[in-house]
C-alpha cells in the first residue's frame, strides 16, 4: 500500500519493496538506472545490518553516485514494529514518516570530502600522576606528546604522598615506572615552568601559545650534583600556613636553588630567583658545569597538536574558611595533605582527631562530597598505627563514605585498638594551654552523649576544588564545567 501511494508522486522515479539488498539482480538494475541519471537520490526506508548498507553503498559509488546523496529512514526507531498498535495506524505511521524523510532528501546535496592539514601530536596539560598516564598511552599509540607542566617538577600531588593504598608502598615508585616510559623517548617533550597562554586552530591543527618561566639552570648541562644548594646563603619555608613542629625533620625547610619540586624530574635544580639577595651569585660561582645562568629571561613557543588533554589536578579547599577549626591559628590543626609529611617520621605516643568534611558537605562552603577523604583518613590511621602502635586516634564523622574495595579498609580500621569513631563533627575545639593538647567537644549522635576528647593534633580532612592551574588553564580554554568547577568531558 505504501509502495503503490509513493509511487505515484511527481519526484518519485522508483519505488519498491526489497526483499534481498544482496541479490544481484537487484543491485545491476540500480546501478543501471544510477549510471543513467534515472536516480539522483536514493532514500533506503527500513532497517538495513551494516553489512547491507555497506554493500548498497558501495554497489551506488561504483556507478559514481556521491556518497552524500543517501537518506537512511529507519522505520523501526519510530516504533513501527510495535506489536500492540493496530496495523492500519502503523501503516499510516509508515507512510508520514518515509514523506518527511522525502522532503528531507530533496535538500541533500552531493557534498565532496576536503582535506585539512593535521598533526598527531598531543599537547597534555598538566604532568601530574594522570598527565603522566596519558602521555604514557600515547606513547604507546607512537604519537609525539608535548608535556606542559606549570611547577618546576612532576608528579603534583601524588608525589606530596607517604604512602599509597592498598599495597602501602611509596607513591614515587610508581611515578618512577610513569617517568621510565618517558625517559629517553624522542616523541616526548617535556616543558615545566610552562603554563599555556592561548589556543587558536580546530581539532586535528591546534597551535598552542606557552610561556616557559626561567629556571635560572640549564637543564641539559645540570647534574644535580649539589654544590649549588651547598653555598646557597638563603633558606626559604615552603609554601604552607603555619609551622608544624611535630615533625623531627624539616621538610618543609629549602634552599633557594633546591632539586625540582615536587618530584625531581627533570633532574636539574632550580632557583626561587625572588628570594635571592640582589648580587648574590653563590651558586653561579661554584656550579661545576655552569649551569647556572641567573640572568635567564622568559620565553614564549608554539606548539602544534591534534588534540589537548587537560589533567591540571586539584587543590585542597582553604581550610583557614572554616574558623571553628583554627586552622592557620594553631600549628597543630594540619590538613590531611599535611599529614602526610607527619606520617613520615611521627611522634611516638600522641593522639589524633580526624575531623572529616571539614568545610565539604557545607552549604557555607563546599556542598559536595570529595569521595575520597574517608578513605584517605583511614589509611593515615592504619599507616600510623603500624608506626606507633600506642597512637590514639578519633574520627569525627558525618557517614563514612568508603565505596568498594575501600569498605575493607574501613572494617579493617575499625578493629584496631585506640581507635574510636565518633558520628558527629565538631562544634568547636579548643587548646589547653596547660598540656598543649585540644579539647574537641562533640557529640555523638549515635549515643545522643556529648564527648570531649583530648588529643594533641587535629588534621582536617579538606575538600577538594579545581586546582589553581585549572582555573587558569580554562580561561584560555573555556571548556564546560560541573557546578563544583571541575571539567566536564568535552
């Protein structure tokens, strides 16, 4: 019936029903009536299996017909094959929709493909553990990648870790086994102190503008020997808010020409130029392979990729925002981050508060959840009960959030001994400047009692927020976003 109605319109040149797109007789009488410009158009109603569409395509290209000049009406994404509806209202169905798919054909028009200058290569932004990664897998995909990383260093904040769970191993062996696939590969080029400045091209031809600051050392004639950092007159803090004297070491303790941070690749110094005195030149003196060059200048290149990855990490949210906490007052309220420096030498016979959420889950600060700061304080706990056994710990809690395979390490936590969790988060806590010590006044809302442990560290498990690098990155790319600010997929 659909055929007979269709045949009769003025544009219709031929119209039947197909019972085998494969027989032979079938494709040598549209070939014919193709070469003869019987056909400009050809509109396929049905549902036809890749095989079939492939075999009628290429059957119409070898009578020259463009490629552009199909319309494909799949009468069974429209329901058509609904058992429960009557088979008049079908056919009728039918028939409206393979008329719209008709008007639509008459606008088709024999488009030719066009070729465009394009390269393999891959700009990724950010050198981190997942900018490592994806450099890696292109590698393996023999594609040239461009690093670009804004600190003096790789790794970001996997590299600031003590130890990594579940195998409780060093987080830089694992960046190592990263930065092997890397090393001495030719398709690889790695630009720290770079930060992108502009994008122009589309995908497939993109021209990347970076600006690379001064390292003040040539990293090809540095040895990373140390005679620089040696004589260096100047010792600089590191970037944090307060002093954390629970640490035997000092870590945070540097030289203003120091090793590259935060994960010694490349394996040259670099110098913090800002806190040198004016005419010091200390370290240009004494370099063995003058690789100091104190008078470098910032330089801008142009980088041509196909594609841009952007792993630019994460930063932990201020937590000097949530006052209750005294975070940036005392120098025993630390974040979890922190705490990691602590891990690596701590103070024997001490006691902990976790406090978790700490500004997450907030509507006055950040309203959603990190995923991960459960699973982090838990892993601190367990880490620093092999450590000191005698340690006192409390988790302050809201619900401990610890999906899959981090469930075992929640029941595993909770058995060890001196260590409570307490569901409730703090109201306020407060030094005892008799003993040092914190008074956390909580209450447990399991019991309905209130508690008030003393414990002499308090370590704030911070919500996560786009890094900083993030932030400046997209002012360049202006990618879509999720209400946090993170990237969305693009």
């Amino acid at each position: 019936e659909i055929v007979a109605k269709l045949s009769k319109m003025k544009i219709v040149a031929r119209c039947e029903s197909i019972k085998d797109p494969f027989a032979e007789e079938f494709t040598t009488s549209l070939k014919s009536d193709l070469q003869n410009n019987n056909i400009n158009i050809v509109i396929w109603a049905g549902r036809f299996l890749p095989a079939q569409k492939q075999l009628l395509e290429s059957t119409c290209a070898e009578a020259d017909f463009n490629a552009y000049l199909h319309e494909w009406c799949d009468l069974s994404e429209q329901g058509i094959e609904n058992s429960y509806i009557s088979r008049d209202v079908l056919t009728k169905k039918a028939g409206i929709i393979i008329r719209m798919s008709l008007a639509r054909a008459r606008f088709l028009a024999p488009l030719q493909p066009v070729s465009l200058p394009a390269t393999e290569a891959v700009a990724v932004i950010g050198a981190g553990v997942a900018g490592l990664q994806a450099a890696n897998s292109f590698l393996r995909l023999n594609k040239n990648v461009h690093l670009i990383e804004k600190e003096s260093g790789v790794g970001g904040k996997v590299a600031q870790l003590n130890r990594f769970f579940p195998k409780m191993c060093d987080p830089r062996c694992g960046l190592e086994i990263q930065l092997q696939g890397l090393r001495g590969s030719d398709k690889v080029e790695l630009d720290t102190l770079s930060t992108l400045k502009k994008i122009e091209g589309d995908p497939r031809n993109f021209s990347l503008l970076v600006e690379k600051k001064p390292r003040y050392v040539d990293e090809i004639k540095c040895n990373a020997c140390g005679e620089c950092a040696s004589v260096c007159p100047i010792t600089v803090t590191k970037d944090t808010p307060v002093e954390m004297p629970m640490l035997t070491a000092s870590p945070l303790l540097e030289k203003a020409i120091h090793p590259s941070t935060p994960l010694d690749y490349p394996p040259s110094y670099v110098v913090d130029r800002e806190h040198c005195p004016p005419d010091c030149r200390e370290c240009a003196q004494i370099c063995p392979t003058n690789a100091v060059d104190l008078d470098q200048q910032p330089v801008e290149k142009t980088i041509k990729a196909g594609a841009v990855v952007v792993t630019t990490g994460w930063d932990m949210y201020p937590l000097s925002k949530v006052e209750e906490y005294g975070y940036g007052i005392y120098p025993n309220v630390i974040t979890s981050l922190e705490m990691e420096d602590v891990l690596a030498n701590p103070p024997r016979n001490k006691s902990y508060g976790f406090i978790q959420c700490a500004g997450s889950r907030d509507e006055r600060h950040l309203e959603y959840c990190s995923s991960v700061c459960c699973s982090v304080a838990l892993k601190q706990v367990m880490q620093l009960k092999t450590v000191d056994p005698d340690a006192k710990c409390y988790i302050f809690y809201q619900d401990v959030r610890t999906p899959g395979f981090d469930e075992a390490l929640y029941q595993k936590v909770k058995l060890l001994d001196d260590v409570h969790f307490i569901r409730g988060l703090p109201s306020v806590i407060r030094p005892d400047s008799s003993n040092g010590e914190f008074k956390i006044r909580a209450e447990n809302t399991l019991s309905g009692e209130e508690v008030v442990p003393s414990v002499d560290y308090v370590v704030l498990a911070g919500g996560m927020i786009p890094s900083q690098g993030s932030e400046e990155v997209n002012e360049v790319l202006n990618l879509p976003q999720t209400d946090g600010g993170f990237f969305e997929s693009h």
